[in-house]
C-alpha cells in the first residue's frame, strides 16, 4: 500500500530558510537557552538537538550566535576583573526663555571608577589557567613510606594479653 501524500511538510524546513536562521541566530545572540529557542520554535528540546545533528545549517547558526554573545561575556568579565572607569553625567532641566520651554542640560559630567574584583579575577584564572588555579592540587610522591610498628610480629595471642593488662 503506497503512503499517501499529504502535503504537509516538516516544521524543520521553514527554519531551514534564511528568515528562520536569522531569527535562531538572534535568539542565540540574545542569550537564550536551547530549551528557550526550541520554546520560540514550538518544538521540544529533544526535536531540537535531532535538527542540530540532521541539520549543519541549524547547528552552525546557533553556534555562531552563542559564540558573539561568549565573547561579550568574556569580555565583561575581563572589564570587571581588572577595573574600569566610566563617566557619569548628571543632566537637569532648565528653562530656557528663549524658547519658552523645558531643556535637558549637562550639569557635571563625573569620572567613576569601578574597583577590580576579586571575584572576577578568581573565576578568570581559574578557568583560564587551571593548572597553577585550580583548588585540587595533584601532588605526586615517589619512593617508599615506612611505618614503624613495635607490635607487628606479635601473635594475635600476644596482643590479646597485652590488651588485657
């Protein structure tokens, strides 16, 4: 008996083409989950890791958008790390009577500065350089370890009376 036709194609094949890519590529951008993408899609996660496997172009999309907001990441915690310095300014409303109005104007303009965090910093050269960071230290010891124990050749006879002593 031949399969029937129905018409109906894959929910896949509209987000095979450039205005679905695009759209799962921003998702990505925007720090969304692959649950949350899936979600947005209207699959389930499940659905959504076989079309990352069956599908290069869905895969690569979504690598491609997590990789820009990986790298802002990074770079905010780099930022934050090591301290920084922004300016901050002050604007306050005024009347002009010239215009009869309202206007916006810069009061004072403020250089602040954000301390290093430690925290931050931590977090960089653990990640960064786990061999000389990580808490675990593996330490490696060679040679032999000698116990020295007055009561090794004593019968179990023997350490029963002293023990009762």
């Amino acid at each position: 008996m031949k399969k029937k036709n129905s018409g109906r194609r894959g929910k896949f094949v509209e987000w095979l083409k450039s205005e679905g890519l695009i759209k799962i590529e921003g998702w990505a951008r925007d720090g969304l989950t692959d649950e949350q993408i899936a979600a947005n899609i209207g699959i389930s996660r499940s659905t959504l890791n076989e079309w990352k496997k069956k599908y290069s172009d869905i895969s690569d999309t979504l690598k491609r958008g997590k990789e820009v907001v990986d790298r802002q990441v990074e770079n905010a915690l780099l930022k934050r790390a090591l301290g920084y310095q922004y300016n901050e300014v002050t604007q306050e409303k005024t009347w002009s009577d010239d215009l009869g109005i309202y206007e916006m104007s810069v009061t004072k303009i403020v250089i602040k500065e954000v301390n290093p965090d430690v925290t931050a910093q931590i977090f960089w050269l653990k990640n960064r350089k786990p061999k000389d960071w990580r808490d675990k230290q593996d330490i490696q010891h060679s040679g032999n370890v000698e116990i020295n124990n007055p009561m090794k050749d004593l019968t179990a006879e023997e350490l029963r009376k002293l023990i009762n002593k």
